[in-house]
C-alpha cells in the first residue's frame, strides 16, 4: 500500500477548497466551535511550524496498492531471546523470512502502557522500552510499509492523563467521559460484561467515568475539541516517524450522547473525515485503516462516501471462513460473499482470518444461524478454545469472540474429523490471499502456532491464547527443520504468496464474481483491472473429493488455462476437473 487516494466529499463538492471543507466538518462536530479559530489550530496540530499554502489534494486512484501488497500483523515482542531488543528481532525475523513475501508489517501498540497488551496506552508519544525505541520504528518503516495504532478513544487509568484529570489539572480535567449512574444507559452497545462507569475521586468531589472496555481503560471525551486536537499531534508524530498507515483503534466508540446506542454516532464519522481530510492533504501518503469489530453493514459504513477508510477489516470473513472449514459447506460464506459490494475508486478491504484478539461472533450476526454460531463454538472449545462474552442491550449475555489460534481451530471437524489438519489450515489462508482486497497475516497464523494455555493461567486474560512469544533461537530451529510444522506451514504459504504476487487478477480491486458450484467448494472469478488475466479461485472446504465440470466455470476454448498452485494444464473441454480434499486450484489463462 502505497499512499492514500485523496477521497472528496460528495460530488457536488468536488471543488470546495481545503479550508471550506474543514469548515463544513467543524460545523458538523464542534457547531458551537468558533471555526475559523478551530481550523487553524487544527492546521497546526497537523503541519506544526508550516506556514499556510494552497495544498493539493491527491488524485483518486486504485495504484496505490496492488497484488504485490500484503500485511503481516504482529506485537513488537512476539519473538524475542532476552538479549536483543524485540523490535530488532522482528527486523530480522522479517528480512530472513518474510521478504518479498510480505511489503507491510502493523505492530500493534508500540507504547507504555498499563494492560491489555498495549491498549491502555500511558504514553503516546513513546515507544515502550522494552521493545527498543524510535530509532527502531523508523529504520523498520524505512524498509516495510508500516501500521501503527491510533488508540483513541481511551487511555490507561494509570497514565499522566488521567492522573491529572483526578487531580483537577487543565486541560485534562476535561479529557474523560462522565455519566451520571442514574440515567438510561441500557441503550449502549458493549463489547464487555464489566460494568460501564468506574466510580472514582476527583479533586472536585466523586465521578463516574465511562470504560467501554476495562476499568483500567477510560475513555476520552472527544466532544472537548482539546482531545482531537491532542489526537492529531500523536497522528503528526507517527507520520514523521514514518509510519504510513494509521489503525483507528475502537474508533466506532469514539462520541458517546446519553439514551443512544453511543456507536457509530454522526460525529465518530465526521472526525474519521476531518483525519481522511487532513491524511489526503498531506505532504506523506497515509492511509487510514478502521477497525470496527461490528455486522456487515456498520462495518462498509466506514468507507464513507469514499471519504472516510481507505482500508475496512473484512471482519465477517474469520466466522465465516471458520464456519465452512469445520462444517465443510461455504453455503454461508459464498451467501455473504455475493452480498459483498466491491470496494468503490480508492477504496480497499483487508482480507484476514486471525489477529491479536479472538475470532469476533459479532461480524456473522445475521449471516449465520444460531444454531451454527454453537456450532462453531462446540468445535473450537473441543480444540481447546475459549468464549469470551458481552453484555447485550437486554442485558443478557452472548458470544462476543472465541479465543483459540487459527491452526488449532483447524485441528478438527465439527464431525470430529481430525485428518487432514495441516490442508484445512492451508486452504483457510489460501481464501485470503484470493478474495478481492489486501491479504493480512497475524504472525501465530503464518507459524501454525498452538494455543497458549499457560498464557491464559498466567495473565487470566483468555486472549492470551493467541498472543504467544516465540524464542527467537527456538523458533529458527523449527523453521530450520523441513519436518516441522511451522516450516511446513510457513514454507507452503510463501509459496502460495509468491505465486499471487505475479498475478494482475488479484489486485486488491480486480473484478470479483463469486462462482455459484459445489456447496463445499467457495469458487471466485477474478479480473485483472486491464481484463488480460482472468483467475478461476476453487477452494474446496471439505474432507470429501470434488470434481468440477469446466463446463461450470466457462473456460473458454481455445485459451491455454493452468493451475497456477499446481502447475497443472487444465482443459477447457475434457475431464472434470478434481479438488481433493481442502484443496486449492487458481485456475488461469495466464500461467
């Protein structure tokens, strides 16, 4: 991914200058805001020291990222060895096994913080010590493209911030969201069972602050434009330290009212414009990146009008993609698929199936039934997985994520079926790599890594199962063995990886069809955007051979079509054509 595609406001707006559509956001956020005064301390904040020019936005484009890019997703110490700094040891990790394999790397929160492995962040414009320092970010950068968070909708209760919000000190005696216990707040969506206010003594008497995700992660008041105004310094700072794409971490949560939803308000996405605004604007390409763990439909929102994302997380493909692994049907996967619009002129989906936290329910609410939901939940705790569950507004409880490694989760059936593990496994990141986006790969997937239960019993964090630190020393070692399945994993997907590199059709806005075969095979057509290369995805999902009639698929006769995974010549006319089980044809008329 290269910079980000200069997205306007609506047609008609197309010619408004910088400054009116800065203006138009303000009014939209901060109505009561003197505008003139706010846009220039917003300009500031952005572009500290520049004087005033007539900038130019970029021009809208999909060559800002091609088949070529794909992302690995890691912490800063998922490898280390107790001598050298862990932001060293991922350099190496990724020059000695991941160039030209991967372009990107996001390292999840890089900075002190108090709990949740990064998330409540105490200093934003530090990198946590333990994992080495600026220097290393950019000399990293300097060689990936790289991703950090923007953890911006709460900051650790252990911070400087928050200790001089209890002590009564400006500005941030005004930086936290206070409610009265005694109002409505059934209405609010929670990702957590825990209680919402956190009861605390301030200098000025007892409050109640809000803590959409852990007592000890209290959300920041954005309806004070201070707060956004210290956002986009922190935003200014990682640019100049030369990261290039911006993570707006639990960005949907940002602006809470009383007696709504407090989700996706209007005003969370009119700041998402104003930082869409001021990254198109910008001298260093950036690109924005939401992660809105939510259904379908509140998740594509966040494109905007093409003025908001760059990049969504396709976070309804995990579920999914689990679903039809373990049942061996992609009956759900391939309904959800065809509903999927492409990605509108600049516009991009990031295509996963793990990360740091769990496998998220949320995303496959009215997608899969709920008797496939325990399904799917049966099977993983059989592999050894957890649930993890949230409050709904009825106050009842329910699934919110499962928490296992992706290769575990593909150790069995959900009819007990436990062969062929390591070809599930591969199939599930083979769909990745071809779905119309940009492939991202968190590094215990890529390692075919096993759950960490003596993570969990340390930390009693049940996400710790998938958050493993690997001995530098002993992970080469496996790597080194051509027997071990993290060489046999990591192996077969640079080889899968390379081949998708060298193919037009898998651009991340290629034309995508989804191919209507087999319930157990997930079948795509995909286009290069010049329409010279066409690429026939078939992934069969089952433990069950699956023959294709190449009638089915229209291979037109006469062209030279060929499996580019197995280097096999297809006809065009002839045999049908056979997937074995969890196998994984690309068929194209370029080879």
């Amino acid at each position: 991914m290269l910079a980000s595609d200069p997205q306007t406001e609506p047609a008609h707006r197309m010619s408004l200058s910088f400054e009116a559509r800065l203006h138009d956001l303000i009014a939209a956020i901060y109505p009561r805001a003197d505008r003139a005064d706010l846009a220039a301390r917003i300009t500031q904040a952005f572009w500290p020291g520049e004087r005033p020019r007539r900038r130019r936005a970029r021009v809208p484009s999909n060559n800002f990222w091609s088949e070529r890019d794909a992302l690995l997703i890691t912490y800063g110490n998922s490898i280390v060895d107790g001598v050298h700094k862990p932001l060293d040891l991922l350099r190496d990790f990724l020059h000695r096994n991941l160039r030209g394999t991967v372009d990107g790397v996001h390292i999840l929160p890089f900075f002190p913080f108090t709990s949740d492995d990064g998330f409540a962040v105490t200093d934003y414009r530090a990198v946590n010590p333990t994992l080495g320092d600026w220097s290393d970010i950019r000399r990293i950068a300097a060689e990936f493209k790289l991703m950090s968070d923007l953890v911006l909708n709460h900051v650790s209760s252990q911070g400087p911030w928050f200790t001089a919000y209890l002590q009564g000190h400006s500005p941030y005696d005004r930086f936290f969201m206070e409610a009265d216990p005694g109002e409505d707040l059934s209405l609010v969506v929670r990702p957590r069972t825990h209680p919402l206010l956190r009861r605390v003594e301030t200098a000025a008497g007892p409050a109640h602050v809000w803590c959409t995700f852990s007592h000890d992660q209290i959300d920041l008041d954005f309806r004070n434009p201070e707060v956004l105004l210290e956002f986009l310094a922190i935003m200014r700072l990682h640019i100049d330290n030369g990261v290039r794409i911006l993570r707006l971490d639990a960005v949907a949560f940002l602006w809470k009212v009383v007696g709504t939803p407090c989700i996706h308000l209007p005003e969370t996405h009119a700041i998402v414009r104003l930082m869409r605004l001021l990254c198109d604007y910008a001298v260093e390409p950036v690109i924005l990146v939401t992660e809105t763990n939510v259904p379908k439909a509140e998740n594509l929102s966040y494109f905007g009008n093409r003025n908001e994302a760059h990049v969504v997380y396709n976070f309804s493909l995990p579920p999914l993609l689990l679903h039809a692994l373990q049942s061996g049907t992609a009956r759900y996967l391939i309904r959800w698929q065809q509903g999927m619009p492409p990605a509108q002129l600049g516009c991009a989906y990031l295509n996963f199936s793990a990360s740091h936290d769990g496998i998220g329910m949320r995303p496959a609410e009215g997608i899969l039934p709920p008797e496939e939901v325990a399904r799917s939940i049966d099977c993983a705790t059989g592999q050894g997985g957890l649930v993890s569950m949230r409050t709904a507004p009825d106050r009842s409880e329910t699934p919110y994520e499962i928490n296992i490694t992706w290769f575990d989760a593909m150790g069995a059936t959900c009819a007990g079926e436990t062969a062929h593990h390591m070809e599930r496994f591969l199939c599930s990141q083979t769909i990745v790599m071809a779905l119309e986006g940009i492939p991202a790969f968190y590094i215990h997937a890529l390692l075919a890594t096993g759950n960490d239960h003596a993570g969990v019993q340390k930390t009693g964090v049940a996400r710790a199962i998938n958050r493993h630190r690997w001995h530098y020393p002993d992970l080469q070692t496996r790597l080194d063995d051509p027997e071990s399945r993290q060489a046999r994993a990591l192996g077969e997907l640079r080889r899968r990886m390379g081949v998708r590199r060298r193919q037009p059709a898998f651009h991340p806005n290629a034309t995508q069809f989804t191919l209507q075969l087999d319930e157990r095979v997930f079948g795509l057509w995909r286009q290069s955007l010049d329409r010279g290369q066409s690429v026939f995805a078939l992934h069969n999902v089952s433990g069950e051979t699956v023959e294709i009639e190449p009638s089915a698929i229209n291979l037109i006769d006469g062209e030279d079509w060929c499996d580019l995974l197995s280097g096999e010549r297809i006809a065009s006319v002839g045999p049908a054509i056979r997937l074995a089980p969890y196998q994984c044809r690309w068929i194209s008329n370029r080879g």
